[in-house]
C-alpha cells in the first residue's frame, strides 16, 4: 500500500473505515433494500467516483459539488455553510458521513448551483478553514486527490462489482470461493511480486523470510499466480490458528479489530489496477497476500495481532482509535531490531517498495515504541510516515499493548477460549474459577513434560 493504507484503514484506514466506491454502495443499496440488516456502519451515501455521465449532466446543469471534511465538533459545520451564505452559493443538497480517512472528521458533501467564479471564490475561502478532498465545478472535469485510478474505467468497475458480489455472499466456516484471476490481474500481481521480493532479504524481518517460502510451497506464491483465499485460510489455520474472511473493503475500526479477536483477518480479493501496478490507495489482494499473511502465518505475531483485537472489545470509541492508531504503526507500519539492524514487519512497508526503503534509509525518522505515546501521532494517507515505530521484538511490543490494554476503561476483561473459539467475560468469580481450571490443566502438561525431561536427561 503506497504511501500508506490498512485493511482497515479510515488504512485514515488508510484505517479500515468503509469503503464507497461505486461498485460497493450498489451492492449496500440492495443489501439494505432486501430487507436484511447489515452490520456495517450506516453512512448517507456520498459517491466518492463519480461517471462520466454524471459529471456531463452536472457541467450541463450548471451544478457544482464539493467534498470536504471537517472536525466533528459542535459550530463547525456551521461556520463552513456560514461561508456558502458570504458567497451568495445556493445550497441544492447537502450529506454527511464520519470520515474514514481520519476518526475524528466528518465528511461533508455539498451539491450546488452557482457560476464557475462565485464557486472559485467559495473554494479559496473554503481552504482556510476545511480540507478539500474533492470537487467539480460546471466547466471542469471531476478534481480529487483520492480518486482510485481505475475508477474510470467501466471494465475494472464491473471486475470490483463482482468481487464485491463474492464477498458479500461467503458465509464465514464456508471454503471461500476459488477466484479465475483475468490475464491482467495476474500481470499486475507478477509485477509487485517480482519488485517486492527483490527487497524482502535486505529489508523485511527474518520471520517474514522464513515463511515466504511455505507459502510458496503450500499456496502457490509466484509471480505468474495469485493465490487463493482458500489455500491461504487453511494454511493459517495450520500454523498460527488465524483463519481468512474474504470482504468488499474497508471496515469500521471496531469492526476489524473485533475479527482479530477471534483469530479472524478480514482480507480483499481485487487486484489494483494495471495502469499504476505499484500504487494503491486503498488495501488490495497485493497489499493482504504480500504485507499480512507471511507474518500472520508466525504464531508470536498472530497472538500479537489478537491482543489487539481482544483490547478493543468493549472499549470505548476513543480507546478503540488509539488501539488502531497503535496497530497503524505495528502491524501496518512497525519496524523491529535483528542482528543489529532494523528490518520490516508492517504490512504496509511490506507490501510498497517506495515506502519500504524509505523507511529503512536515514531519511526516516524513528522512534522506540510505546503504546501511550504512539497512539497520539498522526497516520498519513498521501505521503510517508512522518514517523515509525521500532521494537526489540514481538513479545516486546505484545507485553507493551498488554500493559496499555490495562488502562482501558471497562467493567470486564476478556478470555478467548481456544476450544469454542469464543470469547468469554470475566466479570465474576465463577467466570475467572473456570479459567484458573484451564490453566491449571496446562500447567499439569507442563509440569509432567518437564519431569520427564529431567527423568530422560538425568537430573
């Protein structure tokens, strides 16, 4: 993901917030039309890419649109339409969503009618005082700086429509369908495949190295083949326990952390597009097969992941950004210490070459990290990292997020129960009796293993 973007973006997922692409919100309409309850977030619907046609019938009727977005903060809505008023711009409709690229921001999308140079004047004023994502106005074509390439493209839409259409209709314990990747995507995969792994033994963590190659052998990672969800899942599941859920695209933070919890990682299926094969702006097959799975299939990283997950259950809204904030830079953009030098884990340093050997070089700034302060700094969607984190190791970071879950406020603490792959609350004596049980059983293995080890080895 280049410069910076997670599954579960708002990555500012580039945080995993919910994607509106075209192809997405068609499939949600009918979700929602059909009578089901969805249970992704519910948000007004603001068409992100919009057609050609769309454009031309808006230039025609001399309509303008605007995209911005702003803190989510009593008044400032209010000063911004204040700023419509000054500049005699008509209001004709006007939606709201919370911003999936940053949490505490409200997206807003203003549909208006007025002349190219009230609507100039109102974007000058605008500038002060929000962040413009994107505009049109009645001479000009669509403006943005997130617009995904191949959004443009009417094919590449339609291949997004049925990848949406596949995710939507898995049922999770089900095997997940088998993809018939187009030529193409298996072009644009083999293209980030060969550059990516030109870097990975100089740059990416030795257990990343080490399972790199059990994927090739146990589900076909080569360049001339992208590898199915199915064969990924069931080799997780043999190695670390995690198990794969295809999806459409983003999801809310809570909602991906919630999967984490119970060793569930939610992953895309479409390839970007073939035009820019080394830029993403949003979490593809490329970004979860070659930055996630490697080091998911590692049991240490994979409990690591899962303590996350488990610290986000019951949290409250801002408890659960600052986990994702704090997962943005680990698991998606942590740096660790071997032999001496800094290597790679994050699945976005992994998965786009720029930023992986940027991170890498002197030019990056690096701290130690600490989940009390890291969870503060700022997550970039449209550069590199201002910053990134290093730890000595894994269990080092783990033990740093376990001691940081402790100042979450809540009434309980949580227990993932491996046998039922449920997760239990401890919020009284007989719920934390039947744990101790549990561990006294393991405990029980231990103590004979160790004592048959001494019987065997003399001592």
């Amino acid at each position: 993901m280049q410069p910076a973007m997670m599954m579960f973006s708002s990555k500012y997922w580039s945080r995993r917030g919910l994607s509106l692409d075209s192809a997405m919100f068609d499939q949600q309409k009918q979700h929602h039309t059909g009578g089901q309850m969805s249970r992704r977030p519910s948000f007004c619907p603001i068409d992100e890419n919009p057609t050609d046609k769309e454009i031309r019938e808006s230039r025609e009727s001399g309509k303008t649109a605007v995209v911005f977005s702003l803190k989510n903060e009593v008044g400032c809505l209010v000063k911004a339409l204040r700023l419509f008023q000054e500049k005699h711009v008509n209001l004709a409709h006007i939606e709201s969503r919370m911003s999936k690229r940053i949490a505490t921001e409200v997206e807003i999308y203003a549909d208006c009618s007025c002349s190219k140079k009230e609507f100039n004047e109102l974007l000058e004023h605008l500038k002060d005082h929000v962040n413009i994502i994107s505009f049109n106005t009645p001479q000009n074509q669509w403006s943005t700086e997130y617009i995904t390439t191949g959004f443009k493209d009417n094919v590449y839409r339609q291949r997004r429509k049925y990848f949406v259409e596949m995710a939507m209709n898995y049922k999770y314990g089900q095997p997940i369908p088998h993809i018939k990747y187009t030529p193409e995507e298996v072009r644009t995969w083999g293209v980030v495949y060969r550059e990516l792994t030109k870097l990975y033994p100089t740059h990416a963590c030795r257990e990343y190295l080490k399972n790199l190659p059990l994927l090739t052998k146990h589900c076909g990672y080569r360049e001339d083949n992208i590898p199915q969800l199915e064969d990924v899942s069931l080799f997780l599941k043999e190695t670390s326990g995690f198990t794969v859920r295809p999806v459409a695209g983003y999801l809310s933070p809570r909602d991906f952390l919630a999967g984490l919890a119970y060793r569930v990682f939610n992953c895309t299926q479409y390839v970007r597009h073939s035009t820019d094969p080394l830029y993403t702006p949003e979490p593809d097959t490329c970004h979860e097969l070659l930055g996630h799975v490697p080091l998911l299939a590692d049991p240490k990283f994979a409990q690591f992941s899962q303590e996350i997950g488990l610290a986000s259950l019951g949290a409250s809204d801002e408890d659960v950004q600052k986990l994702a904030t704090c997962y943005f830079f680990t698991i998606e953009f942590g740096l660790c210490k071997q032999d001496g030098q800094l290597r790679a884990y994050g699945a976005g340093l992994l998965s786009s070459i720029g930023e992986l050997k940027h991170a890498l070089s002197d030019k990056a700034s690096v701290k130690m990290f600490d989940p009390g302060t890291t969870c503060y700094q700022e997550c970039l969607i449209t550069t590199f990292q201002e910053v990134y984190f290093v730890s000595d190791s894994f269990e080092e970071a783990k033990e740093k997020m376990r001691e940081f879950a402790k100042t979450i406020k809540r009434p309980f603490s949580v227990y993932y129960n491996p046998y039922t792959q449920s997760i239990d609350l401890l919020k009284d004596t007989r719920s934390i009796e039947n744990v101790v049980q549990d561990l006294r059983s393991d405990l029980t293995t231990v103590c004979d293993a160790l004592g048959k080890m001494n019987t065997y080895l003399g001592i």
